[in-house]
C-alpha cells in the first residue's frame, strides 16, 4: 500500500525500527490512559506484537502517524483499521497519539478522517465504527468532528483506575460519509 497523504497528516506502513517509539508511549501512563493497555510493557513484548502485526492480513496492518516537521516527518503515533467483515463489510479503527507536544493541534481528528477514507474508498467498507471511554472527552469531541454519532453505550464495560467507566460506540456510514463529501 502506498502512503496515505492528508492535508498535514500521513500514514505509512510501520518498520521495525518504530517498535521502539511505540514502547516508549505504551509505558507512558499519559498516552495509555484511555488505551485497553494496563500492565508495563517490555520491549520484547512490543517486539513479539511487530512480529504479530506482520502476519496480520494486509488491510489490517498498523499505519505510523506522521506529521511535517520542516522538511522532512515526524511520528506521533499509530492507528489501524481491524477486526474487518467480510461479509458485512464493516471494520474498527483504533488511533494511539504518543507525542503528547503534538496534542490538541487536530492531528487526531485529521486522521481518523483520513482511515474513514481509507476504509470506504479503498477497502470498501460499508460500516466503520470505534470504541472510546465515556471519560475521554477530547477523542470524543474529535471524532464527532470527523463524522461518527454515537450509536450506544457499553455501560460499566471497562475497569481502569479503580473504577468503572462506560465505553461509548461511534461509527460512520457509507452513505454518511459519501453525503458528507458531497457537502464540501
């Protein structure tokens, strides 16, 4: 697959030699607040999930989240589309933002657009849909932005912190997203 080029945003395929950006952020309690991810993860784990995304189906593969940086490109973070339908034609995105200087500039919202194109115009997908903790506000917000409604809440489904919190799911149409094109 070629890069995914946005407007300040691109996503490549991920290389080896990012794992070891990727285990800095998964440490990082900050960056994995609203993540599934609980436990320290070492570096030989971070290298095992390389080694495992490899042999993932091709569509499903992690992209890197770069940024300009004069000139030349920055990583930021990571994100995929996974757990796709064939059938039903839908799939699940999933972003992580580890440079936290590089938060609340958009760049979140730029990209989930940009895997809502990905995941219609390329992989065809009828349905995109994403989970987010009721907690996390901000990734709320920007998914909103980028065109999800929300369409149900898990309630109580995730323990983090010593509490409980809701999962909210969120997802786009085709037919939304086309209609959203069209509007611009």
């Amino acid at each position: 697959m070629s890069m995914i080029y946005g407007e300040r945003v691109r996503l490549r395929a991920t290389e080896r030699d990012d794992v070891k950006k990727f285990f800095v952020w998964v440490n990082d309690p900050d960056v994995t607040r609203y993540l599934s991810l609980y436990l320290p993860m070492s570096a030989v784990d971070e290298e095992n999930w390389f080694d495992a995304m490899t042999k993932r189906d091709q569509n499903e593969k992690t992209l890197v989240i770069e940024v300009r940086d004069g000139d030349g490109w920055k990583m930021i973070g990571n994100c995929c589309v996974f757990d796709i339908d064939p059938i039903s034609r839908m799939g699940e995105l999933g972003i992580m933002l580890g440079e936290k200087d590089e938060w609340n500039k958009g760049y979140g919202t730029e990209t989930m657009i940009l895997l809502l194109r990905h995941g219609f115009d390329t992989l065809n997908l009828n349905r995109v849909h994403l989970r987010v903790y009721a907690e996390n506000r901000r990734a709320k917000r920007s998914y909103e932005k980028a065109g999800f409604v929300e369409e149900g809440r898990l309630r109580e489904s995730v323990y983090k912190h010593g509490k409980y919190d809701d999962v909210i799911v969120m997802s786009v149409l085709r037919s939304e997203w086309v209609a959203r094109i069209k509007e611009k």
